[in-house]
C-alpha cells in the first residue's frame, strides 16, 4: 500500500468520527491554554499575598521568555493534556487507547532508519539557513535557555514532556481519526502538520515554515511505521540537538 493511501473499509479501526476528532482536539487545546493561564493566575495571585506589585501581563510576559517558568507552564500542560489525549481515545469502545493512539513497539532498524532521515532534515536545515536568513540557534530557544535557573527541568520539558504530549495529540490522536474520515491520509498529514506548526507562533517565520515541514515528515513516519513511538522519537531527537546546540552556543559566548 502507498504511503498516504486511503484505507480500505475492512480495515478501518473504530475511531472517532471528523467531526468529533475536531471536537476532541479543539477541548484539548483549550485545556492546554487554560492550564497555562491558571499557573500564570496562581503564581500571580501568589506575588500578590507577598505584597508585590506586579500585572498578569507582566506575569504572563515572564512565563514565555524566563526558562524556569517556561519549563514549568510546559511540563504541566503537557501532562495534563496528555492524560486527556488518552481519556479521548480511551472513550471510543472498540478500540483500547494503545491502538487507538499508535501505541505499538517499532523494530530497531525501522526506527533507525527514520532517526537518519531525521537527521539528514536538520543537516540541510543548518545548511540553509544563510538563505533563510535566520541565525544559527533559535533566538526563542536561546533565551529561555539563557533564563533557566533549573536547566534540568528545561530539558526534561523540551525533550519528553513537550515531544510525548504534541505526538500523541497530533500524530496519535488527531492524525488517526482524520486519515480514516473522508479527508483521507494525504489530507491528515498536511492538516496535522499545519495545527502542529502554527502552535509554535513563538519562533520566526522561517522556523515555523521549518516545523510544517518536518511535521509532514512525522506524519508520514506515522502512517509508515502505524507506531506513534517514531515521531515520539523523531521529535524528541531534534529538541535534544537544539538544546545541545543551544548549551554550545552560550557556554562559547
């Protein structure tokens, strides 16, 4: 069978429909941002019993651009929507979440396969980016990186936490209830590539171009290996190289 070619009917798995895959996803995502707002609220209300002065804008501001918080705001999120993820797979009878969710053992070659192409992506990616015209290292990533005062827990957010949740909700959960609805495969890939991509609104456009891309590169990982454990890793590999690359950056300045 094809890459993106549309199952057959037979093998259909029950999974939610479109409409309540959308449904599913647009609650998640809006309980991913009111995590984020109410540990913004709290740390806020907080400052506020110690007496300082100090505005939710100005709390919020710190949350995206200070490393620490950043990876506070991100780890909690991330589990928590993770664990709703879930939840919504799990609710479909017919089908147990480890399916549902692409939750299957990937052999070693397969996976190293596509760690190489993996790779190969960020090897061209560093090669254009004179022509993209953005500078070696994120400045989003070098900043909070710069801001951490527990950098620890900034690599556990960036490399598990933020890798685990984003492929279980885009290329295990959405991307397995809009390839099997009338969209089709193809479609999938390019929808859950753009939703991943836009959710990065903190990088430049050409990062965010970079993102899309890669992003149909795990999606069609998805459907090639049908095991969410490959983009998990993919994903996860990419995050590690930027950190080190960010370590590099600063610790030579």
């Amino acid at each position: 069978m094809m890459i993106w070619q549309r199952p057959s009917l037979r093998h259909q798995p029950v999974v939610w429909g479109l409409w309540t895959t959308l449904a599913f996803g647009a609650a998640i995502a809006v309980v991913f941002m009111l995590t984020q707002l109410g540990i913004v609220f709290a740390y806020a209300f907080y400052e506020a019993t110690r007496g300082s002065q100090v505005s939710l804008h100005a709390v919020a501001v710190r949350f995206s651009a200070d490393g620490l918080y950043f990876a506070l705001v991100t780890s909690a999120s991330a589990g928590v929507c993770s664990v709703l993820t879930w939840w919504a797979a799990r609710l479909r009878k017919g089908i147990s979440p480890m399916d549902y969710l692409g939750l299957r053992r990937v052999k070693v070659r397969v996976l190293l396969a596509w760690m190489t192409v993996t790779a190969v992506l960020m090897f061209v990616s560093d090669l254009a980016e004179p022509l993209l015209k953005h500078p070696r290292g994120s400045e989003f990533t070098l900043a909070i990186y710069r801001s951490a005062t527990f950098v620890p827990l900034l690599w556990f957010a960036i490399v598990i936490a933020a890798p685990v949740f984003e492929e279980l909700f885009f290329r295990g959960f959405l991307l397995q209830g809009l390839r099997y609805s009338k969209l089709g495969p193809a479609v999938a890939v390019v929808l859950t590539a753009l939703g991943w991509a836009i959710s990065h609104s903190q990088y430049s456009d050409a990062e965010i171009t970079e993102i899309f891309i890669f992003g149909l590169v795990l999606g069609t990982a998805r459907l090639r290996t049908e095991s969410v454990f490959t983009p998990i890793a993919m994903h996860a590999f990419v995050n590690l190289v930027t950190l080190f690359q960010a370590a590099l950056i600063i610790g030579g300045h």
